[in-house]
C-alpha cells in the first residue's frame, strides 16, 4: 500500500513540470503590447527619482 501512494506523490511534481511551454505568438504579442503600455506610462508619468525608476524595474521584472 506504501509504494503506490509513494509512487504517486513523487510523480506529481513531475507532472507539473511537464505542463511548462513555451510561449505562443499570441502570448508574446500580448506582452509587446504591455511593454508598449508600460513605455506610454513611463512617458505621460515618470519616475520621481531614481529610487522609484529601480522599483519600477523590480517590478517589472518580477512580472508585478
């Protein structure tokens, strides 16, 4: 009874794994158009010093 449910919870992760992809032309129009979208704000308002630029940069990239 031990070795399925062990086989199980250590195929899991592996399972996950697998449904990782590469991204699709859709997908990276769409994050052309957010860049573009984060470009047109930087402009209309940009940072008030350096300290927010570097948050902003942190922000973007870590996708927030």
């Amino acid at each position: 009874m031990r070795l399925p449910l062990t086989i199980a919870l250590l195929g899991c992760p592996l399972l996950g794994l697998s449904a990782c992809h590469q991204p699709g032309p859709a997908e990276q129009a769409g994050q052309s158009i957010d860049k573009a979208g984060q470009s047109i704000a930087d402009t209309l308002n940009p940072p008030q010093g350096p300290a927010q630029a570097a948050g902003r940069k942190i922000d973007r990239a870590l996708e927030n």
